[in-house]
C-alpha cells in the first residue's frame, strides 16, 4: 500500500486551487472535489456508492451508518436552529437508505463568547427532535476554538441503524417507467435561512420543514417491496438529487413543472431573488422512485401521514436522454435542468 | 438587465427624509425605496428593481393588453376564464 | 401572484404563437436587448415555438457581459486592498477577470459582499467608518436611478468613506453602434421594459425613423415577449416602422421623470467600451465632477495599470453583437462552460451564453 498520499487529478479542478464556497453547495463542484480528492484517497466499494449513508454487514446484520455536518447561518431561523437540523438530518440520511435510525452522537465545535443560554436553546431543540424521531443521543464531543476562529457553532452528527428488511434501494434498481414521487412543497427552508441572511432581508410567513422522515419511511416501506431509491434533497434542491440519480443510474429523469408543489411565498422569493427553487435546500421532504404499479398505492400512504399530507407525483423515469434531467414547463415547453454549478448567487440584475 | 418585480405596496412611511415602503410579492414583503414613485400610495402595484420601485403599474392599461388580441377582433373570448 | 401569472397563461401564450404563424410571410431578423428577455425566451423555448422565418438573435443586453475587461480587473484590485469592503450586486462575482473574479478575492479573504440594493452598501458605510466601502456600480439605464441616489445620499449624508465603482450603459447608442455595423442583418427591435419604464422610449423615435427600423417596447414574461414579437413583425409585414409600447402597465413614453433628474444631477453621458464590441460614442455614464469624491476609479487611482487579457477563444463579442448565436462558438459547452467561463455571457445569469447552456436543447 501506498505510503505517500498522491493526488491524481484527471481534469483540473476548473482552474480553481482553493476551496469556495461553492464547494459546499451540493453541486457540481462538490461532486468534483468528491471525485478528484476524496474517492481517490479512500477508495472501497462502500464509500464508491457515494449514498447519503453506507450499509455495512457485522455478522449478518446490515448497519447504516452516516455522519454529517452543519454550519448553518444564521443559526437560529423561522422554523428552527441548527441543532434540530443536525437531529433530522442524520435521522434523514439513514433513513432515505431504509435503515431504522437508532443511535446517534453529536460533535459540537463552538466558538469562544458564545452565549451558553443559546446552547442550551439548541441543546433542547436537540432534545425533543431526538424524541420526536425516536432515537437516543449516546456520546458526543465538545471543542471551544478563539474567539473569530468558528462562527459561533458548528455541529457534527453521525448515526447507525439497522435495516432489518431485505428491499434494496439504489440506484441500481431504478427503471423506466418508475414514477417520482414527493412528499409536499419545496423550496421552504432554503428561504427562510434566506429571509434572515444580512443584505437580504425580508418578512416572509414560511418556515423551515425541518423534520424526521423516518416513519414516513417506515410507512411507505411496509405497503410496498418495490421502493427503488430515495433521498432527501437538502443542498442542492431536488435538482441535485435527481440529477445524481440520472447519473448513477444512467437513466434520464422526466419532472412536471405543474405537478411539484411549490408554496406561493417560495415562488414569490425567489423570482425576487432570481433564484429557481428546483435548486433551493428543503429539511423535511423526501422523494421516492417507485414502481408505476404501486405509485398510486405509496401516494395514499404518504399522504395519511402527517409529513406528506400534499404529496405529489412529480415525474417519470424514462430511458430516453439518460444521465439528464428534464422539465416540462407549465407552458409545454422541455427544458434541462443542469446540476448546480457552484453557490447560488441571488441574482439581481 | 431587468429584474424588476411587481409587488403591491402595503405600507407607506418616511425613513430618514426619503418616502420608503412595505411591498408585498405575493407573500414575501421587502422594505422599498419609493422616491421615484411620489404619488404611490398603500394598495397601488411598483415594479421593484434593486430596492427601488421604478414605476406604478397602470391597472387599466394592463387589462387592455391582456385582452389586445381580442379587441383587434383576432380572438373570440377564449381569454376569459383563465384558470 | 399578481401581474406575473396572467403573463404566464399557457392560453394566451399558444393564441399568440398560431397568430404569429399567421402573419409571418417573409424571412426576418428581430433582436432583443435584454437579459432578462434573453432568458425568459430561451428558459420558455419561445425562440422554439416561432415559424422558422424568424431568426431572433440576442444582442448586448446584460450590463454583466459588457463591462470593461478592465474595469474588472479594477474591481478585483479594490476588492483585494485591506481596509477595503467591497460590495456588489451577485451577478458580478463570477465574471472572469484577465486573471480571476470577484468570488476568488472573497475566498482569498478580501471582504466581498454581496447586496441587494445600492442603499445597502450607503448603510453598509455608515456602519463601518474606518473602512473604505466600495460599491460596484454597474448596469443599464435600470438600475442608474438606484446608484444615483446611492451617490447622493452618500453626499447628503457627508460620507467620507462611501465610494462608487461606476460602469453604466446607455442601450440607444448600442442600437445605432448595431445598425451602422457593416454586418448588421437586423431588421427590428424588441426593446428592454425596464429600461425604458425609467427612460421612456422618447430617444428611439429618431432611431426607428432614421434606420426605419421598427422597435417594440416590451415586458419579461411569455406572454409579454410573444404579444412584442407579434407586434414587430406585423409592423414589419405592413412595412411600418414605429416604435411601439406593448409593456404599457409600467412604460410610458417621458419615463420616470424624478428618476431622470436624479439620474442627470448625478452622472453625464460619457464614452464607453463595452466589452467584445469596443468603444461606443456616449454610450455610458459616468460621475458629474461635483461627485468626483465619491469616484472609486479616481480615488483609487494609484492602482497600477493592470494589463488586461482576454481568452482568444471567446467570441462574445459576436455573440454580443447577435452575429453569432452561443451555439456557434467552438467553446461552447466544451472548454466554456459555467463552471469554467472564458467570458463573460457564459457567467453571467442573464449571459445568452449562459441561457443556452443551462436551459440547453436536447433532440428529443
């Protein structure tokens, strides 16, 4: 084995040699820096899947496990903070794999000066989303760097869970035919952080839908086996993820403009913002590729549980123009939606 | 180069001598400047571009346009419902 | 949302498209000069939709794509200059300079923000008095009333430490720069909405008489930009030439008028290059010599001459130009592309370049 790490780039990294913040964002150059840097260094088939969790085999038993990171600004925001979106978003990552969450930690890096009564604010949020979503925070870690080196908190959570069924989600199972399916409206937390952001502040009635998906999953998992592949669409929006599914899959992805359920609020920011919510963060939604045969029956489970009262049917896979996403407009036109190249700048000229 | 939005204008006030005001985009309401438009006032309709609202949108005259190919005599009624 | 959906309606927009079919009998040229029209036609494949005797091209309608080379560069030698916060609208972050963009400066540590209204970085002064707060004042005839009374407010206000970075475009020059070219193959105009709800359309008049070319004042939503398009070429099919005014709910003919004596107290009409087409007569505006103190450009005027280079690859000058379309271009989408623009259409959100590229067609 190699001892010396060696970085083999096949492509310059669009002539960039920092990191920018678009590097974070879910997109293209995310992908990139995944592909170039990090799979390269720690290649195995487990990490090569690029799944939101891996699924690894301890003596017969099939555990998830994921880990993710939040620096969310600004920390508190309509809807929430950042530490039950830490909750939820590990709870999430586990659970669009099909595993029951059960355990899960949380590194806390906090920046000197900052007000202990707002840790315990997240702390408690941190709390109730561990009931609501059923699972037990069991170790955890804590660091204080100087004052202007973190921006007053950052969290890490991983989590384990068992999947005890044998319904393989992934990519490999998506087919023509498949319908796409969502729980309700996008776009809502991507604008709420946004409402807040300084130098583009507005009032807005929305709020995050930062929430656990988990017995949503677990419902539409007990009514049907023929589940192909899911995940939740935080950065990125719902463009990202189905854009990364395209290419995994190799099969082209068809949505309907009339059909995914945007709030007039969200449309509303965004054409102000010049921004296209198929690219905004949600918290709390899930999309599920399905066997057309069951589509209609998963639909009606959704939608009894709370957390998908206003789901959709929002498209198609198809085998025609694969590795792309396309939208038919309202207007009848098709349209590609590309991967998200770098940060969403608000645009405004 | 144009972004300009329409939104309604829900408040009117003064802000360190400049005429500002409340402006409602179909759910999200964003502090406007209003010196170019003296003469707006709360429940009239701005096109915003940059934080400054750079006209009043005349109701009339964009029911006339909207309805421009029927009163040409191009098109039977098929813009009166629109759903 | 009100006086945005009924302009979307699938109904109108199909009315419109079978009336233009109609009355299309010869082959013509129109261009739009707008951004934001450029990518409501390509976002909604109206460019698509029209009987193939009409070639609509984009002309130099993103104040993002034809801002000076150098004044980039400028803007990239500010922004790196402690004691220095640089604001801006989002657009201009990723426009490349001879050497990198404004997003590059940020992620070295310069202090680069992002704002949405001129007023913003006026409060943005105010609250930072031990800092030098330059903001980069660009666009069309648009935006000059907003950056104008960010100029004045500043001097209202006695700021010392507020300073514009000012690269302005006036569209009439552009259009006769278009019409005088010995290539120009257009024969109508669809003029920007916007630009005109602040100006009026007063100063085309003697463009579409003298040229006796047709031009259309128009909105930004589908059935905005197909009930112009119509309008045109049935001037154009009964030889008319005349400006017309199909975005009426915002534009009348004088404009905004408080909004043109703020805009003529602040700046004056000045030469300007625009960049892939080159200098234009009076096509720009620049600070009236009693804001001298608010100039960026002068008052950082020791930085040194930066040489500027473009990509001899980019042909955004043509594409600028309507001469050719972004598809045209060897580059296209191979060594250009968003993630890695060699110019600036291809960058900026409302570049053709860039429409093409994210709304792209696949034969389907």
């Amino acid at each position: 084995m190699a001892t010396e790490f060696n970085l083999s780039c096949p492509k310059p990294l669009a002539n960039y040699d920092k990191i920018l913040l678009g590097h974070g964002s879910g997109g293209k150059l995310t992908a990139e820096l995944i592909r170039n840097v990090f799979l390269p260094a720690f290649d195995n088939p487990y990490l090569s899947e690029l799944g939101d969790q891996a699924v690894v085999n301890i003596n017969g038993i099939k555990i998830a496990f994921t880990t993710d990171s939040y620096v969310v600004n600004p920390i508190f925001f309509p809807g929430g903070n950042i530490g039950e979106l830490a909750v939820n978003g590990t709870v999430n990552d586990l659970a669009v794999g099909g595993a029951n969450p059960l355990f899960i930690s949380a590194g806390f890096i906090i920046e000197e000066g900052f007000p202990i009564s707002d840790l315990c604010v997240i702390v408690e949020s941190m709390r109730r989303a561990c009931e609501r979503a059923g699972v037990i925070l069991v170790t955890g870690d804590t660091k204080v760097v100087e004052k202007g080196k973190g921006d007053k908190i950052f969290i890490n959570t991983s989590g384990i869970g068992i999947i005890d069924h044998d319904i393989e989600i992934s990519p490999h199972k998506v087919k023509p035919g498949d319908k796409i399916l969502i729980n309700g409206p996008i776009g809502l937390h991507g604008i709420a952080i946004l409402s807040k952001r300084e130098g583009i502040e507005f009032e807005i009635e929305i709020e995050s839908d930062t929430a656990p998906l988990n017995y949503l999953v677990h419902d539409i998992l007990s009514v049907s086996q023929n589940i192909h592949w899911m995940r939740d669409p935080t950065r990125g929006g719902i463009s990202s993820a189905l854009n990364e599914l395209a290419q995994s899959a190799n099969i082209g992805v068809e949505i309907w403009e009339s059909e995914i359920p945007i709030p007039e609020p969200v449309k509303a920011a965004c054409e102000m913002l010049g921004l296209d919510p198929l690219y905004v963060a949600n918290e709390g939604k899930l999309i599920a590729v399905v066997s057309s045969e069951d589509a209609e029956k998963i639909l009606e489970t959704m939608r009894k549980n709370p957390l998908g009262k206003e789901a959709k049917i929002i498209g198609e896979i198809t085998e025609e123009h694969p590795g792309v996403v396309l939208l038919k407009t309202l207007i009848g036109g098709l349209r590609v939606v590309d991967m998200l190249a770098g940060e969403q700048l608000p645009r405004i000229c | 180069m144009c972004l300009g939005i329409p939104g309604k204008i829900v408040e009117v006030f003064e802000e360190n001598g400049l005429k500002m005001g409340k402006v409602d985009f179909g759910g999200v309401v964003k502090t406007v400047c209003l010196e170019y438009i003296p003469d707006a006032q709360v429940g009239d309709y701005t096109v915003v571009h940059v934080g400054f609202g750079i006209s009043k949108l005349n109701e009339q005259e964009a029911q006339e346009m909207l309805y421009y190919l029927e009163k040409m005599g191009f098109l039977k009624s098929e813009l009166g419902d629109q759903e | 949302m009100k006086f945005i959906d009924e302009y979307r309606d699938s109904k109108l927009v199909k009315a419109y498209v079978e009336k233009i079919h109609e009355i299309t009998t010869r082959e013509w040229t129109i261009m739009e000069i707008c951004g934001g029209q450029t990518h409501t036609i390509i976002k909604y494949g109206i460019d698509e939709m029209l009987p193939d005797k009409i070639n609509i091209v984009h002309g130099p309608g993103c104040p993002v794509c034809v801002t000076p080379l150098e004044i980039i560069d400028k803007a990239i030698e500010i922004a790196s200059t402690p004691g220095v916060i640089f604001c801006s609208f989002g657009d201009m972050l990723r426009v490349p300079g001879s050497k990198k963009d404004l997003f590059t400066v940020k992620s070295e540590g310069g202090d680069v923000r992002i704002v949405y209204s001129p007023l913003d970085a006026v409060k943005i002064a105010m609250k930072n008095p031990d800092k030098k707060v330059v903001f980069f004042a660009i666009g069309f005839e648009t935006t000059a009333p907003a950056n104008a009374m960010a100029v004045w407010r500043a001097k209202e206000l006695g700021l010392k430490n507020f300073f514009a970075l000012v690269s302005h475009v006036r569209v009439p020059p552009a259009i006769i720069t278009i019409l005088e070219s010995p290539w120009n193959m257009i024969n109508g105009f669809i003029a920007a909405g916007h630009v005109c709800t602040v100006m009026g359309y007063e100063e085309y008049e003697p463009i579409a008489e003298k040229y006796k070319v047709p031009i259309v004042v128009t909105g930004f939503e589908p059935v905005d930009i197909l009930q112009g398009i119509f309008m045109l070429i049935k001037q154009l099919e009964e030889g008319r030439h005349e400006v017309e005014n199909q975005y009426k709910r915002s534009v009348r003919r004088e404009g905004n008028i408080p909004a043109k004596q703020l805009i003529f107290k602040v700046f004056e009409i000045a030469d300007m290059k625009w960049r892939g087409i080159g200098l234009i007569p009076n096509s720009g505006f620049k600070l009236k010599e009693e804001f001298s103190e608010f100039d960026a450009e002068k008052v950082f005027s020791e930085i040194s001459t930066i040489k500027t280079e473009e990509s001899s690859l980019c042909i955004s000058g043509y594409v600028l130009q309507g001469v050719k379309k972004p598809s045209d271009c060897p580059a296209f989408g191979t060594l250009c592309t968003p993630l890695n623009p060699l110019g600036a259409p291809m960058v900026s959100s409302e570049g053709a370049c860039a429409a093409y590229y994210n709304y792209g067609r696949i034969k389907i």
